[in-house]
C-alpha cells in the first residue's frame, strides 16, 4: 500500500488538477469527499443539475479538470452525463461508480468515453487504481494537445479483442508509444506486429512524419544497404540517378524494419552504427548524413538462438531490444476470434466485397483451431467463405476440412442452444459469434438502444447504396421521404445528390 500512496503523490505532484464530483447521493458524496481528502485531492461537488455551473466556477479551464467522478445514475441520466462532458471538455477522464464492472446498458460510444469504473463498495485500492489511470490518460491527452496531436483516446482500436493477453499488450503500448525508445516486437507471423508498430507510431509526438516500413528478408542483401541508405549516382551497375533511402524518406518519423532476423550479418554491423553515432552514408557517397527517426523492428524468429548460433549480432540485438513486445499467437486467445471475425466482416463489407455470416458451432469449431497462420489465416478463411457462400451463412460442414474440430452430436447441441436463445437486434448478426445481448440488471434505455439501432442501419443502407438515398430507402423497405425525415432527426447528411 505504501507503494500506492508514493506512486499517487508523486503523479499529484505533477497534475495538480482538481476532482469533478457529480453525485446526487449525499451520503456517497460526503464518503468520497472524505476519502479523496485523505489521499489529498480536491474536490468540486456538484449535481446531475448543476454540474456544468460548477465547473465553469470552480475551474479556470475545461482542461484544469483532473477527472470527473460520477456517482450511481439512471442509463439516460448517465448517457446524457457523458456527452455533455465530453462535448465540454473532450479530454476529462471520466470515472463511474458503477454496482459492476462494465456498465453493459451503454452505448459503446459511452463505454469508450469512460477512463475507468470503480464498483461498490468503495475500497482503497480500486479506486487508487482508478485515479492514477486518469491521470496518466489526462497527462497523455494534454501532451499530444499541445503538440496537436490530439486523436482517438480510444487507443489502439485496431488490435482487435478483449483477452486477457490483448490488453497486456494494449496497456504495455500506452506505456511507450510516446517515449523515444527503440520496440522490438516479436510473435509468429501473422499475429499483427505491422499493426502494433502503426498504432505506436500513430500515437507518439512523431504521428505527423512517415511511417516507413522495410520488409529486411524481402529484399535481396545486396540491395538492402541501397533500400536503408540510398546510392548515389554511378554508385554501382545500373545506379542511373541519386535515389533516397529508407531513413531519409521516415526523417523525423519512424522507420520499421520488419523481419530483421532475417537481415544479413554484414548488414547489421551497418545498422548498428547508425543506431549508435545516428548518422550514415549513402552508397557510393563520402558525405555523412545525421539522422533522427525512431525504430521499430519485427521478428518471428528466436534472436537469442540466432545469437549462440552466429547469425545475429548480440550489440545489434541489444541496440533494438530496448523494450520488448511479444506478441501471443491467435491459439493463445481463441477468446478474440468472435471479435476479429466481426471486424474483418466489417471491412469485407466497407470494402464491397461481399460479406458472410458464421453460425455459433462453425464459431466454436473455429475456437478449437490451432491457426498457424494466425490473424493472417483467419483473413484469408472469412474472405474464401465470403466467395464460396456470399451472404450466407457458414456452419461447421462449409468450412474446409481443416477447419472442422466438432463431432455430429456437438454441431447438433451447440446449434439446439443458439436456436433456443432469442437473438437480440444487432447490426451485424450476432451468429458471428458475439456473445447474446442480454438485458442488463440494471436495466436499459429502450427507446435510445432502438434509435441508435435505426441510425446504425440507415448508415449501413447509406454505405451499400453509396449515398443515394431513394436506393438506400428501397434497402429499408420505406418511402424516401420517410428516410429524408430520419435523417434529418439524426443529423445525418446526404451523401450524394444522384438520386434529386
């Protein structure tokens, strides 16, 4: 505990923001009151009513706003709280008390606006916990502000999955985005190191230069040092003009190497000079070049085993394996396979190839794959079964036969139970393997689930029809005025003008 209470003094040191507390109950209000005081926070205390004037009294700026801490509201009382914060102040950290975990009756634009949520009863830890995350969100947000850098602080959406072992790596990636150090990311092929690297690089202070990735086995080591470095003219047979290479075209940005235990012996001595004096030559040139990119490197290979072995340098391995990622292979979070296959669906559809549907036993049969291809072989399978069976739905005896781990009478009882089970309204058909939405205990907001079901498919209809629409009506099964007048009530533009 006397670990904690250092660790949050020390980050108080450096934010001394003042807490938001917005709390109807005025016995949670005056407990947190007294347990914020202790760990020495200030607090402004306000209403659902009241919070707005408050805050513009209590705060010279929206963004003196350490965090907002949000007591036990109704589902429309605390949609309403959020958006209204959110649209005051994007970059307030937001902490519910929640009597669980995850509050399932938000929308999933709400869940991603909160920092954290701490449950009832109130104990010391979580809600320590709770705090030092906001603050490290806040910090991050006005960093990147300043810089203009300010994105989507849902960070890392596109690592697709909610495992165990995605989070890890999620959380591992908050830590160094945005610290000048050099990430060596390792994992099978397949398991989405490129993606890492991007996100990485995307939020860092370095997102408004290149992203330039290098693939070191791809190309042919005589022509490695020319792609790194560039030649100049007459360099060698077949060098006709001055061509730039890797690290001038990522100047300022970051340069991946992916697949750098591939890179040959000779080459590496190279790298490691300019990782070590951060300058270089072209081939064929006698003027040094000073550099200024961060790197990346990739690999599915054992580097430690490559170096008893001979073939990869150990200065080299310790230059680029100042923090380490390793990345789990899909077998290890068969958990994240309904997700991933929702979201590569998705992208089939956005992209108009097609689209599929998969039904709860081919899912499970799936689960029970061992993917050695990993994220990469679960591409190819979904779009293979969106050209074999377009807008169908694939059960376990469509998919290849590699790809079948089910006997008969587990087919039988897997599809028995998600035939008995009401299927709940989604935009993408839940037999992708999305668990069933459930009503939660506390309840939902009906009317608001139902006009955010209607907006997300009047967008769907919108997307397929190109923005027409008269067409987009027709995919509805309603009269175009109809549509006209929906969209006007969402606030949604026309995309085209074709159909007047």
């Amino acid at each position: 505990m006397l670990d904690c209470e250092l660790r949050h003094s020390n980050l108080n040191s450096a934010d001394h923001g003042k807490i938001l507390l917005i709390d109807d109950d005025k016995k949670s209000s005056h407990d947190l009151i007294v347990v914020l005081g202790f760990l020495g926070e200030k607090v402004a205390v306000a209403n659902f009513r009241n919070w707005r004037k408050i805050a513009e009294n209590e705060f010279d700026a929206p963004g003196d706003v350490q965090l907002a801490l949000i007591g036990a509201y109704s589902p429309d009382q605390l949609a309403q709280l959020l958006t209204e914060i959110k649209s005051w102040e994007p970059g307030v950290p937001v902490v519910l008390m929640s009597a669980e975990n995850a509050p399932k009756f938000l929308s999933e634009e709400h869940r991603n606006a909160v920092t954290a949520t701490v449950t009832f009863p109130l104990t010391y830890q979580p809600l320590l916990d709770a705090l030092h995350k906001s603050q490290v969100y806040h910090q991050h947000y006005n960093r990147l502000r300043d810089i203009g850098g300010v994105r989507d602080y849902n960070m890392f959406r596109s690592l697709v999955g909610n495992s165990a072992e995605v989070q890890r790596i999620r959380q591992i990636m908050g830590q160094v985005a945005n610290k000048e150090v050099t990430v060596l990311i390792t994992g099978e092929s397949g398991t989405g190191k490129e993606v890492v690297a991007r996100n990485l690089h995307m939020n860092s202070r370095r997102a408004g230069k290149p992203f330039v990735p290098i693939n070191c086995g791809a190309i042919p080591p005589e022509l490695l040092e020319s792609e790194l470095f560039g030649h100049e003219k007459g360099a060698f047979t077949g060098a006709i003009s001055t061509r730039v290479g890797r690290f001038e075209l990522a100047e300022g940005g970051t340069l991946f190497l992916d697949e750098i235990g591939d890179m040959p012996l000779p080459m590496q001595v190279k790298l490691l000079r300019v990782l070590q004096e951060h300058c270089y030559e072209r081939v064929g040139g006698t003027r040094t070049i000073h550099t200024d990119v961060r790197i990346f490197a990739a690999t599915h290979k054992n580097l430690e085993s490559m170096i008893d072995a001979g073939t990869f340098r150990q200065d080299l391995y310790y230059r680029v394996n100042v923090f380490p990622i390793e990345m789990p292979a899909l077998r290890e979070r068969v958990e994240d396979i309904p997700f991933l296959l929702n979201e590569l669906i998705s992208r089939l559809e956005n992209e108009k190839r097609g689209s599929v549907r998969f039904n709860s036993s081919a899912i499970a049969s799936m689960c029970r794959h061992p993917w050695p291809g990993n994220v990469r072989e679960l591409a190819n399978l979904v779009e293979r079964m969106a050209i074999l069976h377009p807008h169908g739905i694939v059960g376990v005896n469509d998919l290849p036969p590699k790809f079948r781990h089910l006997a008969e009478d587990e087919i039988f009882a897997i599809d028995s139970l998600a035939a008995s089970t009401p299927p709940a309204p989604q935009l993408v058909d839940d037999q992708i393997g999305t668990p069933q939405a459930l009503l939660p205990l506390n309840g939902l907001d009906l009317k608001e689930y139902l006009a955010n079901l209607e907006k997300d498919l009047i967008e769907q209809a919108l997307n397929d029809s190109g923005g027409v629409v008269a067409r987009a009506a027709d995919r509805l099964n309603i009269r175009r005025t109809t549509l006209v007048e929906k969209m006007r009530k969402y606030d949604m533009q026309k995309r085209s003008d074709e159909d007047e």
